[in-house]
C-alpha cells in the first residue's frame, strides 16, 4: 500500500510527474506499465484539477479580474477563438506540464471542459511511450 501511495504522489506532483512515476513503478515496484498508464494518468490530472479549482477561487477578486485582463494580449485572443488549440495543447502538455498548461489556458480565458481532450490525450500518449520504453529499452540491452 506504502508503494503505491508513492507512486501516486509522485504521478500528482507537477515536477516531474508521470515521467518519473512510471520508472519508478515499472523498475523499483514491478507494477505491469499499462497498469502505470490506466492509474497514473488520473493522478496527473489532479494537477489540473486543482489549478483549475483554485483559479475559480482567486476570479471571485476584483484585484485578480482587473491584472488579467492588463496582462493578456493578442496571442490570447486568437487562442481563445481557437478554443484552446488541440494540437498546441496536445504538444504543449508532455513539455511544459499539465499544471502550466491549464494555467495558461485558464490565464487566457479558455475553460477547462474546452482543453480535457487534449491535456488527457496528451497525457495518456506521453505515458503509453515512456512505459513502453521501460518496457523494451531493458530488454534490447540486455542482448
């Protein structure tokens, strides 16, 4: 039970996240890695679901209304008419974070229903590669 409480806090924490949970549960807890992917993508995902919880918590101040609309552009514009952008959000989400990602969409105006295909995919991609090169990387080595 302790090893898979770490494996969630380590599949949850925004530095890092699945691309160190699925080593570490593949290689030092011996978890199968589909199983890494089917239960550590929804631990990573909390990392937008708090974000976008508590960004609905500081839009309730006028103060915080007032600096996001001073600090948004026209890039934010055009990426609100976008809905969010699938692929840049798709690409944008292995890179920089789920947790930035959602920031930013959220800092533009772009609500989180409009961006959970895209962050999901994103990270269910990015999961299934990194546990099937801890899946077949030992094994072309060990010729």
């Amino acid at each position: 039970m302790g090893s898979f409480i770490a494996f969630a806090l380590l599949a949850a924490n925004p530095i890092g996240g699945l691309m160190v949970a699925i080593p570490f549960a593949v290689f030092s807890l011996n978890y199968a890695p589909w199983l890494t992917v089917v239960t550590g993508v929804p631990f990573a995902y909390l990392q937008v679901l708090v974000i976008d919880a508590s960004w609905n918590r500081l839009e309730r101040w006028g103060w915080w209304q007032r600096l996001l609309q001073k600090s948004r552009g026209k890039w934010a514009d055009r990426l609100v008419q976008s809905r969010g952008a699938f692929w840049i959000t798709f690409v944008a989400t292995p890179v920089i974070g789920p947790w930035m990602v959602m920031a930013l969409m959220r800092w533009v105006g772009v609500p989180q229903r409009k961006v959970a295909l895209a962050l999901t995919a994103s990270m269910v991609t990015a999961a299934s590669v990194v546990a099937a090169l801890c899946a077949y990387v030992p094994a072309v080595f060990s010729k």
